[in-house]
C-alpha cells in the first residue's frame, strides 16, 4: 500500500495538538498592518482552535486518522 501524504498547504496553516484539537492562526495578520489599532493587532496575533465542523476535513488533510 501506498503511505498517505499530508496536504502540504494545510500542513503550514493547521496543526493537531496532542489531545487532537486542530489550531490554525488569525485571519488579517499579514498585511496593511499600520490602519489597525494595537488591540486588534494583539487580538489577531493569537492562535486558536479550528471550527468542530471543519475538524474532520482539516484532519484529513493533515493525515491525521
């Protein structure tokens, strides 16, 4: 059988923590960056947690079960 190849794209954008939550970065993080106030720029460099609707998808993706 062939081995099962982890989407690349995903890969940089997605990760799986170890309980097998899926984190993925803010939107609005990259660009025209001096119009945003420090609160939202703060806001927006955090991590968080993929949608449970999109979980499944994005583990596939990952080549996570």
């Amino acid at each position: 059988m062939p081995k099962m190849k982890s989407h690349k794209g995903a890969a940089g954008r997605f990760s799986v923590s170890k309980k097998g939550k899926v984190s993925r970065r803010r939107a609005g993080h990259n660009h025209m960056l001096e119009k945003k106030s420090q609160k939202r720029k703060r806001r927006l460099n955090t991590g968080t947690s993929a949608e449970p609707q999109d979980e499944k998808r994005l583990k596939r993706l990952l080549g996570v079960k």
